[in-house]
C-alpha cells in the first residue's frame, strides 16, 4: 500500500499510517484543494480523535450538476443501534455527491411520512495508495431511534430527484424488525471470511433462506487489503472492492442487520493510525464498547434472552501484531464487565461471543491465537459463556467442550453441552467464501464421521509457532458453509437451548448440537 516492506516489519500500525500520511497527503493537498474535518456532505472523513490528520479530498463533480433522479443508492446494510428493541441504522452508497440525501420510514409502504436527513461520510482513497487509483466513496447513515419493539417496517432511501415514495420507486423499498420486547424463540446466522465472489455470494442466498434475526460477521468482511498483515507494504490494497463487497450482500443486510466483528484484513493503514477508519466510514455499530477512539468494533446487544458481544482480536493477537495491545487492557477489562452484568441479568439466558482470531482450531494456516487463550478465554470460563464464534481459518471446525485447556465432555454430533457444569464450545466458522485451508486430520463431519484420538496442530505465542497435539478437535468439514443458531426461550426454572448447526453452502447440514441452560 506504499510503506518498503523492510520498514512495514518494523512498523506498528500507527507508524505506517503516519508514513502514509508524509508520503501522499502533500502531493495529494497541491493537486486536489482544501483538507477538510469532519463527517459531512462533500467533506471527508477523519474517524475518532486519535485521527492526526485530515484525509485530503479532491474536488468533486459539483452536486449543483448532477441530476438526482439519474443516482441510484446501492449498497444498503443494516445495524442495530444500543438496543436492538428500539434502535437501528440504515446504511447505504452513492457512487456520485448528491444533495439532501434522506430516509423514509413507516409501517407500510404506501405510508412513508417520516422523513430523516442522512449523515454522509466521504471517504477519499488517492492515487497510490494500494490498487485503487484517484477513488471517492459516499457512504450514508440514518439512524432510527424511538422504534416499537417486535414490529417490521418499511424503508426508502434517497436524496433529491429520487424520491423512495414515488410509485415508480417503491420496488426500492426494504424491511426490517426491530428485537421483540420478550423473550421469544429467534434464529441467527454467522461466518466469517467472506470477500467478494460466487461463494459468497451463495452463503448469502442461504442466509437469506434461514430468515434470521440478524448476521453476525467474524471478521476478514471485503478483503479490501488482501495481505492481512496490517502493513501499508500490501500494493493490492484496493478500497473499490468495497463497493463490491455492499452490493454483493445487500439482498441479505438491507433486511437483516449485519453485525460485525473485525480482522486482520480489515485494518487499512492509510485511514486512520489504528487502520479502522475506512470501516467507521462504512458502519455504523453500536457505540457501548470501552473505547469508541481505538475499538470501534468492540461492542454488545442483547436480543430476547441472548447476549452478543463482539471483540478485537486485532488487540490482543500474538500472531498479526499490528494492532497488539491497541487497547492497553481496556477491552479486556470491559469483557469481564459485560460478562459479570449479562450473567446477573435476570433477562439474559445465554451469551454469545463472537470475534475473528481462533482460541482453538488445528488449521495448517494460522491454526489458535495465545493471545486469545491468555487474555479471554479464563474470562470465557468463569463466566461460562455459552458459544464462541470465530474466523480466520476458513474451515469449519468444532470444539468438545473445553475448560482450562482439557476437554472434559465430549460433544458428538448431535450432543448437548451444559456451560455451566462442563465448559465452553468454541466453533471457528471461517469458510464464507474466500479459499479454503487445511486440516492435518482426517475430515469429520455429519454423515462422515472419522474420529480421532488427538490432532497435530500450533499455537500463535509471543515467542512465535508452538507445536501442540490436542483432543478437543471433535468436527472438521472443508468447504463452504456458515453457522445457523436456534435460540428456544422457556419459562423460569426450565431448560432454554441454542441449537447451533454448520450448513454447508450446498445445503447439506454438517453439524449439529445443543447448548442447553436453566432459564432465569
């Protein structure tokens, strides 16, 4: 992306941003105009505080041309906001600046009185830096407050000249619902490792197939950097691969809310010096994590009696260590808080955690993160979490139950775990649609059962690879597929499940089993 490679292996994140910075943003100032702060229509955006300069815009075409009606949004995702019940953001693209850009919603489509003007952030990408060329992106956000729980409405976005209530635009109009105000049974999906391409693009239509509630997203979400190294050294860096990558899932996400979590990939050094930038120009995710300046990603919602919580692997990898120890603790410290107020919550049955780095996979590229084990997993145990999503592995791969670092149930396929007396299940679901890796065992899966008695694998340290030979590898399957979470309240006193299966992109079901827990 610009930085010699030589002094990318020295550099931490930061560092190469501000390299990036010296290297461009003088050249890019003369040949383009005015630096200008802030999230706003024909500015550019500068995500958090710890931004140290502003990103250069160039002068773009003037909206005072440009014919609305001619500029059709793409792109659309959405997020829940703090409170799923109540809250949720709309977002969305426009390849061009347009005026006035907008959202209608209501309870029906021929009812779209309530108007709300869109933020815009402009994100601008110059010439040089990575793959991408001379490239301004427009990203738009409407965020909706005050909504009725357990109730689905009707969207348009648009700006002036295009107008979603006009008739000939109502087949541009999309749904969501908001989190019920009760506990009632509910599905979720989740992958990670997506990209843009055909495998992504059939999970999606699977996706869509389980009508879940909402999608959570493990990490590694376009491959706009396709090193992953969280070094500016990456000359493929390629920001258009975002535009890609919205429209590609926007038949799931303009319906279901994508949550994610992020990678190794989805650092990007010239943004901003924690490489998240680009991502806060794209997303808008709930803003209740410990440090909205460092860890945008980071963040928790509860939906009926489930608990989700997304980290940063990013902060604590041994592996990638670009970002390692962006937080200086406050993550980890923040977990064990989210933990202890989940788990003495009287509305609150399961908690999942979800996030992109692996505790525990015996894959032969990057296999389990020591930094994950060290800092989250005594926290996972203590407070017996329930199910633990990950990434980075693009395979499908799951745990026996797990508790300090032995297995002490094994969990066939079809079994049921109890966290709270036998410990956590870890599944690495990392097959979404980028290419696959590798396992040093024989394949595992639903209907092809080959079970072994340990697994040759490694661990990420801070002292580099160590080997391990483990026996909690219980499921292996290597090819393209997802997870699908079935969440079954019950009354106070009786037993609530999650029933968690691997559907593969196929539509063959891979795995499957249960996590069951008395119900508050």
């Amino acid at each position: 992306m610009g930085v010699p490679e030589q002094l990318a292996e020295r550099m931490s994140m930061a560092e190469q941003h501000e390299y990036l910075r010296s290297r461009f943003s003088r050249r890019t100032m003369i040949r383009g105009g005015a630096v200008t702060l802030g999230a706003v229509a024909g500015g550019a955006f500068v995500p958090g505080a710890t931004a140290q300069a502003a990103v250069p815009t160039r002068t773009a075409p003037s909206t005072e041309t440009v014919d609305g009606s001619r500029v059709a949004p793409f792109g659309r995702h959405l997020a829940y906001g703090n409170d799923p019940r109540t809250e949720i953001t709309v977002s969305w693209q426009v390849p061009i600046a347009v005026k006035k850009p907008f959202i209608r919603v209501g309870a029906h489509p021929w009812d779209l009185s309530r108007k709300i003007d869109a933020e815009v952030r402009t994100l601008y990408t110059p010439a040089g830096v990575g793959a991408s060329g001379d490239h301004t992106q427009y990203y738009l956000h409407a965020k909706l407050t005050h909504l009725k729980p357990g109730r689905t409405y009707y969207y348009g976005v648009g700006h002036a000249g295009f107008d979603p209530a006009a008739p000939h635009l109502l087949g541009t109009l999309g749904t969501f619902t908001t989190a019920p105000a009760h506990k009632a049974p509910f599905t979720f999906t989740a992958f990670g490792d997506e990209g843009v391409g055909y495998h992504g693009l059939a999970n999606n239509s699977l996706l869509l197939g389980q009508n879940p509630a909402f999608h959570l997203h493990a990490g590694d979400i376009a491959y706009g950097d396709p090193s992953g190294s969280g070094k500016t050294s990456d000359t493929g860096f390629d920001s258009r691969i975002w535009d890609q990558f919205l429209a590609q899932t926007e038949s799931v996400a303009k319906s279901v809310p994508w949550m994610p979590a992020y990678g190794n990939h989805d650092m990007e050094a010239w943004y901003a010096p924690h490489g998240y930038g680009g991502e806060e120009a794209r997303w808008t995710l709930p803003d209740n994590g410990p440090d909205r300046t460092n860890l945008p990603g980071v963040y928790s919602f509860v939906y009926g009696n489930t608990a989700v919580i997304s980290l940063d692997a990013n902060d604590v990898s041994f592996e990638i260590p670009a970002n390692l120890g962006l937080s200086g603790g406050t993550q980890t410290k923040w977990l064990e808080a989210q933990l202890k107020k989940y788990r003495a919550s009287d509305d609150v049955d399961f908690v999942v955690v979800f996030f992109h780095h692996c505790a525990y996979c015996t894959s032969t590229a990057h296999a389990s993160e020591g930094g994950v084990r060290q800092e989250w997993v005594p926290l996972f145990e203590k407070y017996t979490v329930d199910l633990v999503i990950n990434g980075h592995n693009h395979q499908y791969e799951r745990t026996d139950v797990i508790k300090a670092g032995a297995v002490t149930k094994k969990l066939p396929i079809g079994g049921t775990a109890y966290p709270e007396t036998d410990g956590v299940v870890y599944v690495t679901a990392g097959a979404a649609g980028r290419s696959l890796y590798a396992f040093t065992a024989p394949l595992s899966y639903e209907g092809h059962e080959n079970e072994v008695e340990s697994v040759a694998s490694f661990i990420n340290t801070k002292d580099g690879k160590q080997n391990e030979t483990v026996a909690w590898s219980r499921v292996r399957y290597l090819d393209y597929s997802f997870l699908r979470v079935d969440v079954t309240p019950a009354p106070r006193g009786r037993t609530a499940t999650l029933t968690v299966r691997g559907i593969a992109e196929s539509g063959e079901q891979v795995d499957h089993f249960t996590v069951a827990r008395r119900a508050k």
